[in-house]
C-alpha cells in the first residue's frame, strides 16, 4: 500500500537455508493503533507500535513470504514485505570422466563437474581449472528457489602434455551486494588426468659413418604413455648383441666390419600408436700404414727433388752472370794519342 508508514530493518537479506533470521518493522506515525507480522513461522499478534520484530532461529522455508501490517486509527490497513533470498551450498562437487575410456592424445574427451542440492540454481556459477588457468565459466538460466543437482561439461582436445595434470571445478554463488562478504563456494577434489600417447623419439633419422674396426653403439629411446615396446630390426652378426636399460635398448657393435653395414630400424610400440627410426651404418675401410709410409714417402722425395732443382737453377744463373762480369775485364784499354 502507497504511503504505509511502516519501516522494514532490513529490508532485503539474504539468509542460508537453516541460519536464524530476524527483520524489525518500525514506524514512527502518530495514527498506527497496533501492528505485527504475519508469516507460517515466527507470525506476531497484534501489538502496540513502534516496533515489532519477526524472529525465526531455524529458517527452513525456501519462500519465506512474511509480511508487517499496521492498523491505522481509522480502521484502514496496510503492509509491507521484506524481500528474502535463501541460499544452499552444494553437498559437494565433483568431476568425473564422462566417456569412462582412457584419455588419448588427439581425440576429444568430456568431463563433467556433477554440483549437488544447490539454491537457486540462477546464481550459480561454475569456473572450470587446468592447474591453477581457469578454462571455462559457465552460467545456467534456470529459475527455481529449491535446490537441484547442477552440471558443466569441459570439452577437452587432449595433449600430451596434459598427462599428470589436475583439472578440477569449483560452484559458486553470486548473492548480490547483500549477500556474504565471501562468495560462498566449494571446489571439487582435483581429477588427475592420466593421457594415453604414441611414442615419440627424441631423434629422427640418422645417417653413420664408421671406420672399420671401430666399436659402435646404436641406443633407441621414446617418450609414450603407456611406456613403449622397443625393438630393434637388423641383420644380426656374431660382433653385435641388444641390452635393454630401463626403456631403452641399444645395440653394441664390437669391431665393426662391412658386414655389419645396412639400415638399422628400431621400432617403438604402444596401445597409442606406434614409431619407427632409421639408422643408416656406412663402414669405410682403413687406409693401410703401409701405404701411408709409401705416400710421405713419395712426398719426402719429391720434396728433395723440387730442392734440388731450385738449388741447381739458382747456381747456374749465378755463373752465367759471373761470366759475363769476366769477359768485360779482358777488353784492352786503349789511349788515344795526337799525331
């Protein structure tokens, strides 16, 4: 009613399910003859202004509806209604896969963050994590004063680099100014993701060059969730064996000779996939120490040769210039007279 003379402290509160609540209706008009509330619970009689209070200690009502009259000296009446939101936590959170299948690298996987018994569902809001990077909020529109059970689905595109981490949603309820300092919310424990992904080598492909008579040493390796089955593919010969160390295998070439030349394939397997490597082993022969004595040899002599040429051509030009010199001191002097 326009102009009631009524005062409603507060006038907007917002109460969790089960927590006590207390509003005072006041007024300060000289013609109110009495007043008080009327609700299911916590309803007043009628009593002397200037102020009555509505009290309940449990409040379990989703839509409280009370209302503070006030009977005016004439007979007329009037009210005024408080404006009550109650809230519920969720009895928990929680994430789970919703394909019930192994999360694999390259292929879309679901997860679903179940919120359980929330109100009102149109203040809800979801935050999805990876880690500590949030990934996706969602909103929903529903409209309902009770509680009901929520979900989100994250719609991942799986990588590798996902195997190990926790991925986890967290509710929360957006009260509005009048609400709690503190959103209220509750988090889901963390989901560790466990990714399935097909081996990957740290090297490619590779091309070797080895003297004959060498040792060789020839190691495969991969990176893959689940760990990969590793072999090798090669002519085998009496100066080659494979050991395996952890989730390697390596191939040890005693004395390398030509027979141990070719390609060398290991082969790296799992429920994910499966990789292969080449290793190309080319032997090049020794050269012999005989016929590196031969060749200084050669070298050494041809050397003295060239010395000697130089020294002989540098000697036979100093003489022909000798000569020369010679034959100009045997020219006769002569002294021309006058008759």
């Amino acid at each position: 009613m326009a102009g009631c003379p009524l005062t409603l402290t507060p006038s907007e509160i917002v109460v969790k399910f089960g927590d006590p609540i207390l509003i005072n209706c006041s007024t300060s008009a000289t013609d109110v003859e009495g007043m008080g509330w009327e609700a299911p619970f916590g309803g007043t009689g009628f009593e002397r202004p200037p102020v009555v209070t509505w009290r309940v200690e449990k409040l379990e009502e989703w839509t409280p509806s009370p209302f503070c009259y006030a009977t005016l000296v004439d007979g007329s009446q009037c009210t005024v209604s408080p404006l009550i939101a109650v809230y519920k936590t969720p009895d928990f959170v929680s994430v789970s896969d919703m394909g019930h299948v192994p999360m694999v690298e390259g292929r879309e996987h679901d997860l679903k963050c179940d919120v359980i018994s929330v109100a009102p569902v149109q203040i809800l809001t979801v935050t999805w994590y990876r880690g500590n990077e949030t990934v996706l909020t969602e909103t929903f529109n529903e409209s309902t004063a009770i509680p009901v059970n929520a979900s989100s689905t994250l719609k991942i595109s799986t990588q590798r680099d996902y195997n190990g981490l926790t991925f986890r949603c967290e509710a929360e309820l957006h009260l509005g100014p009048k609400g709690p300092k503190f959103l209220p919310n509750t988090s889901s424990p963390p989901y560790t993701a466990v990714v399935l992904y097909a081996p990957e080598f740290k090297n490619g492909n590779e091309s070797k060059e080895v003297l004959q008579g060498e040792n060789v040493t020839l190691s495969c390796s991969a990176d893959s969730n689940p760990p990969s089955n590793i072999r090798w593919i090669y002519t085998a010969a009496v100066n080659s064996n494979v050991t395996t160390e952890g989730q390697q295998k390596t191939i040890s070439i005693t004395g390398i000779t030509s027979a141990n030349a070719g390609i060398y394939i290991c082969v790296a397997e799992n429920e994910a996939g499966r990789n292969t490597r080449f290793v190309s082993l080319v032997i090049k022969d020794k050269v012999p120490l005989l016929v590196i004595g031969v060749l200084l040899a050669v070298f050494a002599i041809g050397l003295i040769v060239l010395l000697v040429f130089i020294y002989y051509r540098k000697r036979k030009n100093w003489h022909s210039s000798f000569d020369i010199v010679s034959n100009a001191t045997d020219v006769p002097l002569t002294v021309s007279s006058n008759a």
